[in-house]
C-alpha cells in the first residue's frame, strides 16, 4: 500500500486542466490495479494525463486504513502524439488501448469529474444506470423487487413496475443506490 505521498499527482502536469491538454485522446486500459504505476510512467515521459482518484477508508483489525483509488479501476485518460501512445504500450502495464473518436465529447464528460475533485469533494464509482435498463433493488422496503428504469432525476430513479399480463404498470421513485443493474 501506498503512502498518500507515493501516490500520482490525479492529472499530469497538475497545473493544467482536461480542457487545455493538446493532441489525440486516449483511454488506457490497464492490467489490474496497475493505473497508478502507469500514472508515474507516463509522468516520467511527460505524457498528459488524467486519472481520476478518491479515497476510501476502511477498518482492518482496528485500524483506520485510507487508499486513494482509481474511481474507474484499470481506465487512465490521456492526450498525445502517437509516439506517447507507444510509449503507454511500452510499459507493459496496459491491456489495450482505446481511440476516442469525439475529443470534444470526452472532454465535456470529464471536466465536471475534474472539477470536482479539485474542489475536494469526494467521488465514488457508481454503477452506469441507464433509461430502459433492468434493476433489482438491493436495500430497503422494495428490497427484491425488479422493474425497468424510466426516468433520471438527480440522485432518484423512477422504477417501472409491470405487471405484465394486465398490460398495465406503475412506478416508484427510489434512490440510485439502492439499485443494481441486471444482466439483459
């Protein structure tokens, strides 16, 4: 385990931000639990890059223990020239390599995370839930229960519940975290 000192600054150079890092986009994905070893390669070849962390504590035997960890595991953005992505590969620490194809898009997406932790807020990974999919709650009172995700607002989701052969249906609103997507 890493002291917080050992840790990779979270984007490389730490002055600039996501919007100001010039050339093609990149999403590394590394081998298991690798991102920060290929963080501080990329560091030392002075690759831009953005590797989005937040700490998690944990109790161990009565001890407090924090890790700073990658909020999406084995995924490192980063901006170059094609012999900066050579040089990602040459690491050996990366299992493919994926083209973006709409800088501006990525970008968009990434700048809020960006800013968010530079204001010190803490982020946590969080399932992908989308319009349409399938859940099952996990916790409270509709523990159990599947429906279909209709709507997005905020932190609370708007689950269908069908009951099929009446052709009719209703819906509950329910926090994001009390659901999980099932596999379609």
């Amino acid at each position: 385990m890493l002291k917080e000192t050992e840790n990779p600054p979270i984007i490389w150079p730490e002055q600039k931000s996501v919007a100001d890092f010039e050339g093609t986009w990149w999403v590394a994905h590394t081998r298991s639990r690798n991102e920060k070893a290929v963080a501080w390669a990329m560091t030392g070849r002075e690759i831009q890059y953005f590797l989005p962390m937040g700490w998690k504590v944990s109790r161990k035997k009565g001890h407090t223990i924090r890790s700073l960890l990658p909020i999406f595991s084995s995924y490192i953005f980063f901006c170059g020239e094609e012999k900066d992505r050579m040089e990602v590969l040459k690491t050996n620490r990366v299992a493919t390599i994926i083209s973006v194809f709409d800088k501006a898009r990525l970008v968009a997406e990434l700048l809020p995370i960006e800013r968010a932790l530079r204001a010190g807020k803490t982020l946590l990974p969080h399932e992908y839930i989308k319009v349409g999919q399938k859940c099952k709650v996990i916790a409270g009172p509709l523990m159990g229960t599947e429906g279909v995700i209709a709507r997005q607002g905020g932190k609370n989701l708007r689950l269908i519940l069908a009951v099929e052969m009446l052709g009719q249906a209703t819906s509950v609103e329910i926090d994001a975290d009390m659901i999980e997507p099932l596999e379609n």
